[in-house]
C-alpha cells in the first residue's frame, strides 16, 4: 500500500514537531519551518527560471541545505530524536560567501539602492531573498523568546540573503538587464 499523505492528525490546528511534541499550527517553530519551507519552494521557481547550468546547481545545494535547516527547526529541542538528522556546518556559510566573492568580481559597484526587476528571473530572486529575510526574523524571534534555534541556522539564513541579493543582481548581468536605481522623491 502506497502512504497516505494524510494523517487528520491536525485537522484540529495542531501539528507534532520531530520528536512528538505538539504545537498549535502557528507556533513561532511551526512558522518559522514553514517560512523556510516556502524559501526551499521559491528558490525551485527562481532555479527553473534560470539557463545556466552552474546557478542551477548552487540552488540545488541550497535546497539541500534549507532542507537541513526545516528539520532543525521542525525538532522539539527538549525530546531526544532516535532518527539521525543532517547537520549545519560553518563551511557551509563559508560556501555562500566564495559564491558571493565569485559574483561580485564581475558586477559593477553600487552606487544606490537598486529596485527589484530589470529580468524576470531577477526579480524572483528578489522575492527569494525577501522570504529569506522572513525566515531569519522568524528565527532571530524563536531566539529571543528563548525557543531554542541554533545560531549557525540564524547566520545562514542571513548570509542566504546577502547571496540571493548578490545572485539576483548576477543574474541581470548575465542577461544585459540594466539595474534600476532607485530615486528617493524628496519634495
């Protein structure tokens, strides 16, 4: 028999965390897995938007890595697990920063402010990075309300952020996309 995608195990607004424990269904845990979980999902559209081949594999390795960051934040932190989870490592920062370096050797300096657009796949990235930024305030809060969130999770998904920024600026320069300052309207 096939498994059943669904248990009715929630059906009342609750859900189980890695371990047992269950939450209400918006638990600080519960959206912040969640908001990295809609991250994992956008950067596949900003990924099947894209050509290039080399690009397409470093947002796979992201997803692989956003994967690791849903379940550590889908784990009850006072419940032993019996399964074995994937693990953060800091070479794994390190990872996005060489990407960064990469990307930016060949992009002009800024001058101002840029406005999201100028490439459809650009602007994706754009709306990666924002849910990005989500997701790293969602975890910065499970840290000061004293829910356990490990703080390389929290470095990641800033350092995640400054990639995708950097990346979606990439990506209208591999396609000739002119970036659009913006203009503050002072009057």
């Amino acid at each position: 028999m096939a498994f059943k995608i669904y248990t009715k195990t929630g059906d009342k607004g609750s859900t189980s965390l890695i371990g047992g424990v269950r939450v209400p269904k918006n638990h600080i845990r519960i959206e912040a897995y969640g908001t990295v979980d809609e991250l994992n999902s956008y950067i596949g559209v900003v990924s099947d938007s894209l050509q290039q081949t080399e690009l397409k594999e470093w947002l796979r390795e992201i997803q692989d890595r956003l994967f690791t960051i849903g379940s550590v934040l889908a784990t009850n932190p006072d419940k032993e697990v019996k399964m074995k989870l994937p693990d953060l490592h800091d070479a794994d920062i390190e990872w996005l920063e060489q990407r960064i370096d990469k990307m930016n050797e060949v992009l002009p300096e800024m001058r101002s402010f840029i406005l999201p657009g100028g490439h459809l796949a650009a602007s994706h990235t754009h709306v990666a990075r924002c849910i990005c930024r989500r997701a790293e305030r969602l975890s910065v809060g499970m840290a000061e309300q004293q829910t356990y969130v490990p703080e390389l999770v929290i470095k990641y998904l800033n350092r995640l952020s400054d990639f995708l920024f950097v990346l979606s600026r990439y990506i209208a320069h591999l396609h000739g996309a002119a970036e659009i300052p913006w203009r503050a309207r002072v009057s």
